[in-house]
C-alpha cells in the first residue's frame, strides 16, 4: 500500500491550508467483463473503501483539511457498458437538493459507497474528494439524439463532501479515454464548490471559468495555462 502524499497549499500571504492526494493501489476486479451482482460488487468495493478510511484518518491525524483520492479507485477499471451495472449508484444534484448520506442513509436506495464517503468525511472532519461511477435516467423524450439506447447515461463522476458529510460537488467527466463503461456528458460542466479555508467565492472574473464553460480549449505547459 502506498500512502498519502502531504501538499501544503498557500492561496494568499498569511493563508494556507493543508491538502493530501492519496495514490491508491486499487484491488481490482479480475475479471471487470463479466456482470457482477450488486452484492458482489459491494463487496469488491468495499475492500478499496477500507484502505480510504485507513488512509482518512492517518490524513487527520496530520491535520489535512481536504483529501483527493485518484480516479477509478474505488472500482477499478476495464469494464463493459453491461458488466458495470452493479458498481452504479445515482448521485442527486447538490445544486439542486441538500443532502447529507451519513445522516441520513434512507433517502435513497443504493447509495452504499455515497453513504460511507459521507461519513468517512464527517468522522475525520475534513473535505473529501473521490471518484464513483453514476447512473443517470435519460430523458428519452427530450433528448433522443443523447440519450443511449439502453435509456440511462453511465457517467464517470468526482463527488465531494464538506467535513459534516454534506455532499456539495458532483461533476460528470467530459473527456473520456477508451472508457466503453461510460457515456460523455450531453454538455460540459463547470463544477466548484466553497471551503472554509480555500475556494473562497470572489468578485474577479476568473477566465478560466469563462473559457470552461463556453467551451473553449485551456492550454497549459509547466505552470502556465492560456
């Protein structure tokens, strides 16, 4: 098992923040092609959940405020459009309704691995960003030549929670590689969210965000983007 890589960012003279990115050794699924029941795909998921909370709480102990962990970590990869299926859970809009997993679990079924992120983050109080794969209902009639022939959209998806457990973040990727598993979005998404310590909302325009959401391509080499 790897462990946490330790960043200490600083936004501003006088104003810094602890952050971590875990590179995680994912268990995979030896043979991701083959549909699983959702049962077993749980249980395949939970072992890489184990190793999160292992990893959450010795981020805590050093005073991390927000923890990323990598993408695919949770259920691997290599999978089929079908063989997926049992790995899927729908993830609601926080931009739409509020709603806190750890508190309150019944709301929704099938939200297992939502349900334990929540509560991983509100447990060690601290921000918490990882990867899961989202089910969406297609909306067959308003949208035909987007929706998939199966009538749901497979998404690739970062969740975030604050450190009470609250998800605030959910962004759908939009640029996919060789990921058969997944549908690309039917538009781009600009997704942010506030922290108490960074992500502050600010009066300057940011043209990044600008450029993001009408679409334009951001070049970046070295630490300058443009």
């Amino acid at each position: 098992r790897t462990r946490p890589i330790i960043v200490l960012a600083t936004e501003s003279a006088g104003d810094s923040y602890m952050a971590a990115v875990y590179e995680h050794r994912v268990i995979l699924n030896p043979n991701p092609r083959v549909p699983v029941t959702r049962r077993e795909a749980l249980i395949h998921m939970q072992k890489n959940l184990d190793i999160y909370e292992e990893q959450a709480a010795k981020a805590a102990q050093q005073g991390v405020q927000i923890l990323v962990f990598p993408e695919d970590g949770i259920h691997g990869f290599n999978f089929t459009r079908s063989s997926i299926s049992g790995y899927l859970e729908t993830i609601p809009d926080p931009q739409e309704e509020s709603w806190n997993p750890c508190t309150e679990p019944d709301k929704y079924n099938n939200t297992e691995v939502l349900q334990r992120l929540s509560c991983m983050a509100r447990r060690n109080n601290l921000y918490l960003v990882a990867n899961m794969p989202d089910l969406q209902p297609c909306p067959l009639k308003t949208a035909p030549s987007t929706c998939p022939p199966d009538g749901h959209w497979q998404f690739n998806t970062n969740v975030a929670f604050n450190s009470d457990g609250l998800l605030v973040a959910r962004y759908h990727k939009y640029n996919l590689f060789f990921e058969e598993s997944f549908d690309t979005p039917p538009k781009l998404e600009l997704i942010t969210f506030d922290t108490p310590f960074a992500g502050k909302p600010s009066d300057r325009p940011n043209k990044w965000a600008q450029r993001f959401s009408s679409g334009q391509p951001v070049s970046c080499s070295g630490r300058q983007c443009y």
